[in-house]
C-alpha cells in the first residue's frame, strides 16, 4: 500500500524537520525541545523574579537623603 500527500500535507510533514528548534544535541526530538524552552523560560522568569526582589530590597535599605534645617 502506497501512500501519497499533496503538497499541502508534504510542507506540513517537513515543517517540523525543517525547524532547528526540533533538533536537541543533534537529534530530531520535538518533545526533548519543547520541554527544554519551557525549563529555560521558567529559568528566566525565575531569575527576573529574584532581581525585583533583590531591587526591592536594595530600594528599602536605601539611605534616606539628610534632612535640611529650615
């Protein structure tokens, strides 16, 4: 039994293999890929979590301006 796609089912079959974001160490591996951007995104918006509540921190310590005799 032979199968055959039309073009439109031809691009769509290859838009995957086509994409570098699907390949992990040089492997074909879509899933492996995906699951490595969502760790890095959740890696990223833990790192800017940490930075506002290190600035947060920074911005309430900070030394108040001395006050001038009036």
């Amino acid at each position: 039994m032979e199968v055959t796609l039309n073009m439109w089912e031809q691009s769509k079959y290859f838009e995957d293999f086509e994409n570098a974001a699907n390949y992990v160490n040089g492997r074909f591996d879509p899933k492996a890929a995906e699951a490595l951007r969502s760790r890095y995104q959740r890696q990223l918006e833990e790192e800017a979590r940490a930075r506002r509540e290190v600035r947060t921190i920074a911005q309430q310590h900070k030394p108040q301006p001395a006050r001038r005799a009036g």
